[in-house]
C-alpha cells in the first residue's frame, strides 16, 4: 500500500523549488554530513569553490527544525513567504533527512558546529537564525559559539538548555515518563498524544496517515534518542550564555503546553534589553504550522525592522 506521506515529498519538493530553494548536501568532515535547501543561485556559484557567495545580496535567514520532523516539512508554510525578500537557508539536523555522521558525539554543540560549518562553506557569513523548539537550543548554541555568523535569532517554544528540572518538571506536566516518549513515539497511539500536547487545536488525521508520519519522519530511533539523553544538562551546569547578538526575539504560541508562555516571559527576563517576547492566540508548540499567516506577518516585520536598522549584506 502507498505511504501516503512519502508519496507526497516530490510534491512539496517541487513547491520548494518553485519557492526558489534547492537540496544540496554539504560534507562537514569525513563521515559526517549535512543536507541543506538552499537559494538555487547559491549551487549555480558552486560553493565549495568559493568561500564568498558573489549573488548574495539580500539578507540570510537559516530555519532550523525541531524534534519530530526535517527542515521543509517544519517550516513549509514559511519558506515560500519568505524567499522574495531572503535568502533562506533550511538545513536539516544530524539524523534528519539526509543528515548523517559516524561521531558519536549527540550534544546540541556539535549540531551547532556543524551548522556553522555547513553554513561557511555555502559562502554564508551573517545571518539570522529562527528555530523550533529543537533547533532553537541548537540556534542558542550556534548564536553564542559563532557571535560573527549570527547577529540576531528569533526563538518559538525552546527554552536556552534543557537542565534536569526543567526535563522533569515539563514531562510530569505533561503526564509522560520520558522524553523519548513523548517525542519518539512508536505507535499511532503515542503519536496522537504527542500531536494532542503540540497544539492548540485538536487534529484530526486517519490512523492510516498517522502510521505513515511514523514510517516516513521517526528513522534513525537509535540516535535520536541519544541526541534526547544528549539534550540535558544538570542544573549545575546551566548557565546563561552572554549573547553578543543585537536582538532576540522570542514568536510563542501563547497556548503552547511543551514550553509555556511562562518559560518564554521567563528566558526574556534572563536575556535582558537585547530580547522581546510576541505570542500568537490560539497556537499552541507547533505555531508555526496552526496559525502560518499570522506566525509570517510576526516574523516579517521583525526581519523588516531589523535589517531596515543595518545595511544589507554584501
């Protein structure tokens, strides 16, 4: 029988070329590999031959994924609102898509250089980076590794480290036992909890389409729970990072149950003047996708009024 989510990608594969973006796939080191959509002007000037992309004349946006999907199937509805103006860069994690490495290391850091890795040699040297989720701890640790490429961020539902009592306190909340099941379910059932707690509305699918999310996005189960164990720090260990970024900005879905409205009025506080906070109504964690126009309209205008303070780049 058809997977019916499998059998959908070249659709949204084609959408995405028509948005302007094309898959390419970036040799990090010897073993390790990261696939990226890209600006398709970025392949023709052949990147790794170059270390300055000649056509990039309009800002950089990196999107960065989160935990249950890759890069185009997060941020779909945003690619295509967003090419026009950007140069939009989506890559896809470790594990994800078509991402792999034979290092054993699962920490957020090492997402994080390798982003950063992958980035420079597609000729990128400044950008901002938006992350879900995921990928927004894996964007803090990019912004404070690599203050050069990333000069500002826009965060929905992630938090800056996940310590052991935030792991504890968000799970028991939210009535699981472990992070690996709530975010790597094996059955439709579990993942009809996980879609239950990511957002505001209640989602309909058949079971049929919901065994084939499995199938199709929940591959490499082995290390993506290790990259969950790699996730967490001791509390003892947490600390806040001294982001040399100008602006942070945090988009929230103001009914977001994973990481709450608190957590994001929270992290502000902690950040200081450099960071606001925006929420959505009735959005829940997966913002980004329950309410696309009103999420593109918020993150625009923060793009607009941030590059309309700073030259283009060159």
């Amino acid at each position: 029988m058809v997977n019916l989510v499998a059998a959908q990608k070249p659709m949204l594969h084609g959408l995405m070329k028509m948005a302007g973006v094309v898959p390419y796939t970036v040799e990090i080191e010897p073993g390790t590999s990261m696939s990226f959509w890209v600006p398709k002007e970025t392949i023709n000037t052949k990147p790794k031959q170059s270390k300055k992309n000649p056509k990039q004349n309009k800002p950089v946006v990196v999107l960065v994924h989160g935990f249950a999907a890759e890069g185009i199937v997060t941020w779909q509805f945003q690619i295509g609102s967003l090419t026009k103006k950007y140069q939009v860069y989506v890559p896809d994690l470790l594990f994800f898509g078509g991402s792999t490495t034979d290092n054993p290391d699962r920490s957020p850091r090492f997402q994080a250089e390798c982003l950063s890795k992958g980035l420079k040699q597609l000729g990128v040297e400044k950008c901002t980076v938006v992350g879900f989720s995921y990928g927004g701890m894996v964007a803090f640790k990019l912004a404070e590794m690599c203050p050069d490429l990333v000069h500002a961020m826009v965060i929905s539902g992630s938090i800056l480290a996940m310590t052991d009592s935030i792991s504890t306190t968000t799970l028991e909340g939210l009535g699981f036992s472990s992070s690996s099941e709530l975010l790597l379910p094996t059955s439709v059932k579990g993942l009809k909890a996980l879609l239950s707690v990511a957002a505001h509305k209640k989602l309909w699918f058949p079971d049929k389409l919901h065994k084939d999310f499995l199938e199709v996005m929940f591959t490499n189960r082995k290390e993506r729970g290790e990259l969950l164990e790699g996730l967490v720090v001791s509390n003892k260990d947490a600390s806040i990072p001294n982001f040399q970024q100008e602006r942070i900005h945090l988009l929230w879905g103001e009914n977001d149950q994973i990481f709450k409205l608190e957590h994001a009025q929270n992290m502000k506080e902690e950040l200081g003047e450099k960071a606001t906070l925006e929420g959505i109504k009735k959005a829940g964690h997966l913002v980004h996708l329950e309410r696309p126009c009103a999420y593109n309209r918020c993150l625009k205008r923060f793009l607009a009024s941030f590059y309309a303070a700073h030259e283009p780049q060159k």
